[in-house]
C-alpha cells in the first residue's frame, strides 16, 4: 500500500470515527440574534462545542420552523430580550420534554417582534405599520354606518359633541369624537350588533388615534346581560392596531351576579360596542378633546400578534418582565457563587446593567421534596457586602413539569465579559453538567432544633449514577470539627441514622458532596442551629394594656411579612408564596437574610399567617 492510498484510509478513518462521536453528542441549537454581537453568540457557540455539543445555529425563521427544535436537547439564546412573538410555542415545548436552556439577557421577549412582508419588527412598528390591515372578521364597515342609530352617553349632554364618520384615506373610513367640553364622560355606543365574535374568536381589533390632549380611549363591550366591560388604550397622534384579548376588558358595576373572581368578557354573549372618554379610564384631563376610531373587527389570538405577545407561557425567572428586575444598587463586588460553575468564587469586572431573578428554594434541607432546585452562578453586592441580586441563576428541575431540563438564566448585557475566557470556560463547565447527576436535596431534616434533638440527614440524587457515585455527608461543629461523617455508594435516597449534637447551642454546618469518579461534581452546604431549652423562659407578658419584655414596656414596631422567595409567583405555584412555611417553599437562609433587612431597617417584629397544614407538616 503506497502513502497516499493510506493517508487517504487514515483520513477516511478519521472522519468516519468524528462523525460516530458527533453523532452520540446531544444537539444544542442555538437562535441566532437579528443583530447579533458576534462576540457573545460565538462565545456561547464555543462554550457549548466545548461542553460536548453539537451546535445547531438558526435564524428566526428557522428555528419557527416545524419540529425546529425538536432533537434539541438544549436551546441558547445569546439575546433572550429580543425574540419572536411565534418563539413563546416551540420553547416551551422544547421546555415541558425537559430540555436545557442558557438565556442571556433578562427579561425574555423584552423587545417581541413579528414579521411584516418580509421583515421582522417590533410591536410599535407593527402597530403602526398594519393600522389599516383588515381584521380577521369586521364587526361593522364605518362606511354603512348612521351614527344618528347610536346612543350617546355624558354627564352633560348640553355640552357639544359631534360622532360622526369621516373618510380617514382611501377606501378607509373611521369614526371621530370631538367633545368640546369633558368634565366626566362623554361615549357612544352602537346599536345592538349580532354575533360580532364568530367562533375561534375573542380578540378585538381596531385602529385608533388621538389628537394632541386626548392620550387615552376608552372601548367596551356590553354583554346581552347588560354587563359592562371597559378596555382602556393609549393614544398617540398616529393611526395604531389595537389587539385586546377578554382579560383587558375590566368589569364595571352593572349586572347582579357578574365580576365575580375569575368572571371575565365573554365574547360569544358580547351585544353592543361603546366608545369614548370617561374620567374614571381615561385620565382626568378636561376640556376639549378629540380621537379618531376605525377598523373595528375580531380575530382568534394566533392572527393577533400584540395580544398574542402579551399571552406566552409565563417562565419563572425569564418572562414576563414581573418574573426578574433590575438591580438598582451600585454593585460593587461581583462574584461567581457556584461550583459547577466557576469552582472558586472570584471577583469579576462586570458593566452595564443587570437584572436577576427573584429569590427561590435552593436543595439544602432533605425530606422537602421541591421540584426545582435553585442556585446562584452570579451574585452581586453592594458596598456593604449585602447581596443585590443574582444575574445568574442556574434551575435545576428535578421533578414536576419541567422535570429533567436545567436553565442557566444571565441578565447580564457586558459583551466584553459574556465573550471574556472566565465566563466561556465556566459556561463549558456548567453545560457539561447539565444532564447530571445533582443532588436534588441534601441537608438535615431541619435547620433549627432543641439542643439535644435527634438530627436526620440525607441526599436525594436525581440523573444518571454508576457505582463511582458517592454521596458524602458531614456535619462540622462551630469550630469546623467533623461531628459526623457518612458516605453511601451508588445512592438514589441517602439517609442517616438519627444523630445527636449533644447540648451544643452554636450552630453546626451541614456539608453534603456529588462524587463520580472522584470528582466533586455538586455541593450543597446549610448551616443547623440549636435552641438551648430553658427551665425559666423569659415570656413577652401584658401589663396594664401594655407589652413587656425583660421587665421593660416593649412596642411593636414591624411589618407584614413574605419572604423575598414568595415574590413574582404565578397561579401554577402560587401555594409558594401563601404556605411558605411548608417545607417545600421554607428556606431558611432566603429568610435569614430578609429578616436581618428587617432589622436593619429599624424594625423590632414581623406580623405573618401560618395555616394549619404548614404547622402540621
């Protein structure tokens, strides 16, 4: 065999074998920004080859695409604030089969766009651009329409104002309102109108425009039961598409047994459609005004892109804007908070600004049994060491609907720093990791206890394990002495046998360790403390209508409280926030840190409820 016939046999081999490995590598797609920084998309396209991925790289309108990210078992989006309205479906698609997501740039959607002809623009643009477009389904033609059949409505119908329909351009007619006077309301409704809501439908669609003192208009609906329902827009001086889904239209005092929790417009009952200014909606601004209102008609939420933005599944931490904020603090010391991300915490120099998620449950504790296990890669902290947020956040779902999927969530917007080595390698890192294993949970069984209380400790492992997994639990006194110290091979559930700290009253750490292959692969770390009983306890007491305490008269000074944890929740997990005293939503170092701002607010107590299953569980 001569050289060239075996160059060409060791090439083909070589190939052959990188195509076996590609092709045993998971897919990461990755949706490419409409302006990219080339930077930050090619330092998340190097992290994620780096950490053993094949990287898919997509346009929009690829990755809208059917079955685009369907063998994707991770999605990055270097530019999470600007995205299509369409993308909401397929992530959260891509989401509920567990699949990974890195998002940089918080909030998600914070820029949603659609494409019009070819281009893609945001919702502003869009209004303003499709004013005109016809509905879906037109309620009435302004053309056909006899305003003297309408009724209006004021506080002083002595005071001139004029409806009547106008040409607005070609082939385009619209209705204007001029009130020469408004000291309260001034509307007008049409006459009875049969069935403006086909079926499918419950989107309202119309243009509408101001002129230069009128900023807001009022739109309702008024059902055959005679109930009211108010919409208020605002106005600019330019011809702009409105999309209002049933939920913008806000009952107003009218029918026995309607408004009610949960009673919403129903767009199949809807009867009658009035228009107009009213200082209870509209603002408080009298005097002469003027709008202009066209195009009226409905359509389903598919064919209505502004309502259609306002209604993606709402992703904790990512979207809406309400699920991260703003960092308003100056930050002063920024540092990695993770091992599997950076493994020593370092001070960084980050700029711009920065935007975190709220506080959630981490995994310490054992017995919680949450769905999801939160952690900070970032932390920011002000002068004082106090920490302002993290805008970095990794989810760990390890039960419930997102079950088997990790989310690395950045609000973060430096592109120096999102391309620098520190955070492309501690991507690579964590990306690594992602299909595990974690520890779900490890800890002891409480974090506070009597001295002298049994103390149960355990791990919950979740991901793949061989047996060169190994769970190590210690318990470390005060003085970092190893009180305890157990490991279990191959675990699933770990747990302890009851555990005794004797009559210590300082507290203990508990510190648990994720080994394979002799890697220290997770770590998760919570402090136990001890309440020394008291043959004399010193009870608060009343004395002549007055608190005491240690023998001197004591004054509530405080606040309701929820802890930080409980804030930004939705109706899927709203029991976090009302029993957040339930071990699942209960996490004592969350709640450490917001009862010391209590206190350094000047505070002396807090006011909280308690039901009756928290206190039995």
């Amino acid at each position: 065999m001569d050289t060239i016939m075996r160059n060409l046999i060791i090439t083909a081999l070589a190939i052959a074998c990188l195509a076996a490995c590609r092709a045993e590598q998971p897919t990461a797609v990755i949706v490419k920004p409409l302006a990219p920084s080339n930077s930050v998309m090619a330092s998340v396209s190097r992290s994620l080859t780096n950490g053993g991925y094949t990287v898919r790289i997509l346009s929009f309108d690829q990755a809208l695409e059917p079955d685009a990210l369907s063998n994707a078992r991770l999605v990055a989006l270097p530019n999470a604030r600007t995205l299509p309205v369409a993308f909401h479906e397929p992530l959260e698609t891509h989401l509920l089969k567990g699949g990974h997501l890195v998002a940089i740039g918080l909030p998600g959607w914070e820029n949603p766009l659609v494409k019009v002809k070819g281009r893609w623009m945001n919702l502003n643009d869009y209004a303003l651009a499709t004013a005109w477009n016809p509905p879906t389904h037109r309620v009435m033609d302004f053309r056909r329409q006899n305003t003297a059949e309408w009724s209006r409505a004021a506080n002083d119908l002595n005071s001139q104002s004029t409806y009547e329909v106008v040409t607005a351009g070609l082939d385009r007619h619209a209705l204007p309102g001029k009130v020469s006077n408004l000291t309260s309301w001034d509307t007008i409704a049409s006459p009875v109108i049969e069935s403006p809501f086909p079926a499918g439908h419950d989107r309202t669609v119309f243009c509408a425009k101001g002129g230069a003192n009128t900023r807001a208009l009022a739109v309702e609906w008024i059902e055959k039961d005679g109930s009211r329902w108010i919409a208020t827009v605002p106005l600019t001086t330019k011809w702009k598409r409105y999309e209002l889904a049933p939920s913008a239209f806000k009952y107003w005092p009218s029918t026995v047994g309607r408004g009610g929790a949960g009673d919403v417009l129903k767009p199949a009952n809807a009867a009658r459609l009035t228009v107009g200014l009213a200082f209870s909606h509209t603002g408080t601004v009298s005097g002469a005004h003027e709008w202009w209102f066209g195009n009226i008609g409905t359509s389903a939420v598919n064919d209505a892109p502004i309502s259609a933005a306002e209604a993606g599944k709402w992703i904790d931490g990512l979207y809406p804007a309400w699920k991260s904020y703003t960092i308003t603090n100056p930050v002063t010391v920024f540092t990695a908070a993770f091992p599997a991300f950076v493994q020593e915490a370092r001070v960084m120099d980050v700029q711009g600004p920065l935007r975190s998620p709220p506080p959630r449950p981490s995994g310490a504790g054992f017995g919680k049994n949450r769905e999801t296990r939160v952690e900070p890669l970032l932390v920011a902290k002000n002068k004082s060491g106090v920490p302002c947020g993290t805008p970095g956040a990794l989810y760990i779902h390890t039960d419930g609907r997102y079950k088997g999927g990790c989310w690395a969530l950045f609000g973060v917007t430096d592109a120096k720093f999102l391309a620098s080595k520190t955070f492309t390698d501690a991507l690579t890192r964590l990306v690594q990791r992602f299909d595990g294993p974690w520890l779900a949970e490890a800890g002891s069984d409480w974090s506070t206890q009597f001295a002298g209380e049994p103390v149960t400790v355990g791990a919950k492992v979740v991901g793949p394990i061989t047996e060169k997994t190994f769970v190590k639990v210690e318990i470390r006194d005060w003085q970092a002495n190893v009180r305890r110290s157990q490991a279990w091979q191959n675990p699933v559930n770990a747990v302890s046998e009851p555990w005794t700290a004797g009559d210590s009253a300082l507290p203990h750490r508990v510190e648990t360790t994720l080994i394979e292959r002799g890697d220290v692969v997770d770590r998760i770390e919570h402090e136990i403390h001890f309440v020394e009983t008291n043959d004399h306890p010193n009870y608060m007491t009343t004395n002549e209508g007055y608190f005491t305490l240690n023998g001197q008269r004591w004054k509530a000074h405080g606040v309701n409280y929820m802890p930080s944890s409980g804030i930004a929740r939705d109706a899927e997990d709203w029991t976090s926030f009302e029993y957040w005293m339930d071990p699942q939503a209960y996490d004592s170092a969350i709640i450490e840190r917001d009862l010391d701002r209590v206190k350094a607010l000047g505070l002396n107590s807090v006011s909280v409820f308690c039901y009756g299953r928290s206190l039995e569980s």
